[in-house]
C-alpha cells in the first residue's frame, strides 16, 4: 500500500483558550484533490500553515510528503505586484527549483535553465516568461505561480486562495492546469477556496470547517443542505442550480461568495 | 600640479582602490536595497555611521571602526525593530534623528581640526589612509563572500516574501543579516563620500539599473558598472579641482539615473 500524501491524526490547533479544530483526521492519498472549505476565521489559513510547518499543532500529529518539505510545492492568492519590481516570470519560476538553497549555485545552471524553461512551457507562458513581472496580468501571474510550485516537481501541492480576484476564464484555466498536475503525476491536492464552484467538477473531497466543527466527505455529501445546516447550526439551505452550487442562510461576513453571482 | 602628478600621489592611489571597491560593494548590494526599498534606511544607518565616527574622533581611535560599529549597531537596531513594513519608516527616523543628535554634540565637543568633522558628513579621499585601505578590503571581501552564500534566499525572500517563508527561507533572519551587511558597506561608504551622499553610491546606481532591465543578474552588473563609474569618475575629477569627492560622485550617478529614467520610459513604450 502507497503511503497518504498527507495525514492529520487527532490534529487539534488553539491559540489559549480558542480551538480552531480538535480531533481532525485526514488523510490524502496521492493524486487526490481536497477542497477546504469555510467562513474567515475558521482555520482554513492556520491549517495551510501547519501544513507548511509554520505553525506547530497543539495536539495531534501531521505528516507530510513523507518529511520532505521540499517536496511541497505552495500557490499564494494573487497579489498586486510592484510595476517596476525587477524581476521576470522565469526568475519568480526559478525561486521554486532553488530559491531556498544556500551558496551560489553557480554549477548546474543549465539543468536549471532547461528546468525553468519547462515548467514555463508546460503552463504556457512561455511567450511572457522575460517580461516585467509587474506588467503581467492577474492571470498571467497566477499561471508563473503554479509552474513556481510544480518546478520543484512536488508530491503534495497546497493552494491557498489561488483563484481569488481571477476572472472566470482565468480561473478555468489555472485550476485545469492544477488537475493536470495531479492526474499525470499523482500530486495530492489540498485546495483552500471560498469558492467551490470552479473547482466542484475536479473536487474529489471537501473538508468544511466552520466555528471549530468540521466535516469530511465526497461533495455530493457534505454540501448538503442537512450537513451545512448541523455545522452552521443554523437553516442553511443548498441548491443546485445547472452545475452549480449555491449556500443560502450562511450569509454572515466572508460566506455570501458562495453566491455563484460573484463569478460573474 | 598635473594630473599625471596627482595620480602618482599614494592617498590618491589609496582613494583609487577603495573607490574600486566600493562601487563594487554598493553595486552589488544597491539592486537588493532597491526591491526591498530600504533607501530611507541605508541613509539612517549612514547617520549612525555619522554618529560612530564622530565618537571616534572624540576618543581618539580610528574613524574607520567608529562609523564601522555607528553603522552595524544601527542596523542590527533597524533589523530587529522594523520586522514590519509599516513599523520600518517611523523606527529609522527616530533612530536617525536621536543618532545625527548625538553624533553633532561629540563633534562639538571635539577639539581638533574642522576638516575632520566636515569629512564624515561630506568625505574626503585623504581619509583613507593604508590602515582603512586594509579595513575597507577586508570587510568589503566579508560582506561579498556573506552575500555569495545567502544570496538566492535573501533574492527570494526580498521580492516573494509569502511564498519563500512557505518553502522554509528563514525569512526574518535574513532581513537582520542583509541589515548588517546594509550597515558595513555603509560604513565604508562613509569614508569616501561622507553620511550624508550613501545614497549616491547605494541607491542612485542600483536605481537606475532597475530603470533599463527586468533582469536581476543584468540589473546587478548595470548597478556595479554605475557605481564604478560614479565612484572613480568622481574621484578623478575632483583632484584638480580640489573639491569634495562627493559633489561629483553625486553629479555622476545622478546623470546616469536620468538618461536610465529616459530608456525605461522609451522601452516600456515600445513594448
């Protein structure tokens, strides 16, 4: 049997007498694609830290691409950058092959140089690879930011918010790139989102966390008008409309993007 | 005397090469300054250098070291109390501020000659003696050889800072350690271009190399280039003359900053 990807095991996370979650078990096989769902302060952001080894848990155990944190590849939210920041696409690439390793790395740039130019190619950005990164679109950003993380060759992937401030054809066309990364190399997927509709047809699992209580499951279980409805403690009702989901009655600050009116 | 005379002068060799240097240093140094936009803290930290120096005047031992350790203690201050963006402008000015205060009352309080005390604010080649010439060489190869090895963490950290604290780049010790490399090569600036005129020599280069190229290996090489040119030309030219040094170091870089604005807007139109 192949090892998870990833395993949470009686994961609980507090800051003093606040519990973000208790008693989470989660274990992602390779190749998998879990959404991670929830309201603002519910943990979603502190989950991807310790995730990344940046936030210890409080109790619990965590393990991840085998112990080997270089085989985590990271996609942030996009973010303005700084028009005249010095820096090209293939520079923002490069960060993820080696970006972290001491000394001058000097030997070895022509591997380097043939890596980069792949990771660029495979998502298409090739064309803009040498321009100003500042000059870049939103999308154009996003799509450096995912041959960023898959440069490194990655066996887990997390995604925290990378289609946030995308238009809908970005969006399509940076999460289909995230599903080809899985499909043809088994990459796990961990995918934090308010979001779920331009994700719902890759989503394998969603974990929903709200106020401390959490569920796992397949999408056709969990965004359910019943489960969201326990979790939320409150009427929630889910409705499909065509393929898309919408959560009405978790309206609170941060849950009204659920909303598929939003996308457009 | 000839200019052929002049430079058969050992102080004016001595400047020559700590000029050489030190362009190469600020050169090297200016790109990342820039992108981490710490231009208003190099010019404090080139105040406590101020401050160190006129210390050490007033006790009698080398200017060299005392705007050496003015400077480091400046910068370890700035890096450990400025984490945060937002906090970093506020702290280097009432750093700044406290430090000029300081450094102008050891001037008044020293007694020997005013060429002195006028030099650290302005420079003066003849400050560099064979001692600082061997002080200057041998901390500039340190903060070289520190930045050779930190190099591509300290770049990943400076423009991508979310995504290189994610990969593990121990991200808030390499603003402390670039701060104190920030705070040497300012020292030794010091010495030849004086507290007031770093900026020409650490950020007017760098400035206009980030003007012409996206590129950060292009971007340095223009940076160390300006600087050198900046730093000797203005080295040279002041010899007949016998004005500060810094008048035309300051003239040079900011020519070249100007006719670099002029590409960059034709390139970005043409684009």
């Amino acid at each position: 049997m192949t090892r998870s990807a990833v395993a949470l095991r009686g994961a609980r996370l507090s800051y003093g007498d606040r519990v973000l979650w208790d008693g989470l078990d989660l274990e992602i096989e390779p190749g998998e694609f879990i959404a991670v769902l929830g309201p603002n302060g519910s943990g979603k952001t502190s989950l991807m830290r310790v995730l990344l080894g940046l936030q210890p848990l409080s109790a619990g155990t965590v393990e991840i691409a085998g112990g080997n944190r270089r085989r985590i590849g990271y996609i942030p939210q996009q973010r303005a950058v700084d028009h005249s920041l010095t820096l090209r696409g293939r520079d923002l690439v490069g960060f993820g092959l080696d970006g972290h390793e001491w000394g001058t790395g000097l030997r070895g740039r022509g591997v380097r140089r043939r890596k980069v130019d792949e990771a660029l190619a495979a998502v298409g950005a090739t064309s803009y690879a040498d321009a100003p990164i500042g000059l870049l679109s939103g999308g154009e950003q996003q799509r450096l930011r995912v041959a960023q993380a898959l440069v490194g060759d990655p066996e887990v992937l997390l995604c925290d918010e990378p289609l946030l401030s995308l238009d809908l054809a970005h969006q399509r066309s940076v999460s289909d790139l995230i599903d080809a990364r899985r499909r043809t190399a088994d990459t796990a997927v961990l995918f934090v989102t308010h979001e779920i509709n331009p994700v719902l047809p890759l989503v394998d699992r969603v974990l929903y966390l709200v106020e401390g209580r959490f569920r796992i499951g397949k999408p056709s279980e969990v965004m359910t008008s019943e489960t969201l409805s326990e979790l939320y403690r409150t009427n929630v009702e889910v409705v499909k409309v065509r393929d898309q989901i919408l959560v009405v009655g978790a309206c609170e600050e941060g849950q009204s993007h659920h909303l598929a009116g939003e996308d457009a | 005397m000839t200019f052929g005379q002049l430079l058969g002068i050992d102080f004016v060799q001595q400047a020559l090469i700590a000029g050489a240097v030190l362009g190469l240093v600020a050169g090297v140094i200016g790109p990342l300054v820039v992108t981490r936009k710490m231009a208003f803290a190099v010019h404090g930290t080139s105040e406590l250098a101020f401050t160190g120096g006129a210390a050490a005047l007033l006790l009698g031992v080398s200017v060299g070291y005392g705007s050496l350790i003015g400077s480091v203690v400046a910068a370890l201050l700035l890096g450990l109390l400025s984490q945060r963006d937002s906090d970093r402008d506020s702290v280097v000015g009432s750093i700044l501020a406290f430090g000029l205060g300081l450094g102008i009352l050891f001037v008044a309080l020293y007694k020997g000659r005013t060429t002195n005390k006028f030099g650290l604010l302005t420079g003066q080649i003849i400050g560099v003696d064979t001692t600082n010439l061997w002080l200057l060489v041998g901390s500039s190869v340190g903060v070289l050889a520190v930045l050779a090895f930190i190099y591509r963490p300290l770049h990943f950290a400076s423009v991508d800072p979310d995504v290189a604290v994610a990969r593990g780049v121990p991200v808030k010790t390499l603003t402390i350690v670039f701060a104190v490399l920030v705070g040497v090569a300012t020292a030794l600036s010091v010495q030849i271009v004086g507290a007031l005129l770093v900026l020409a020599l650490m950020i007017t280069p760098a400035a206009a190399a980030c003007r012409v190229t996206a590129s950060p290996l292009r971007a340095t090489v223009l940076s160390v280039v300006f600087a050198e040119v900046a730093v000797l030309g203005g080295i040279l030219l002041s010899l007949q003359p016998g004005l500060p040094v810094s008048a035309f170091v300051t003239a040079i870089s900011f020519v070249i900053y100007l006719v670099c604005r002029a590409i960059g807007v034709r390139q970005r139109r043409s684009t």
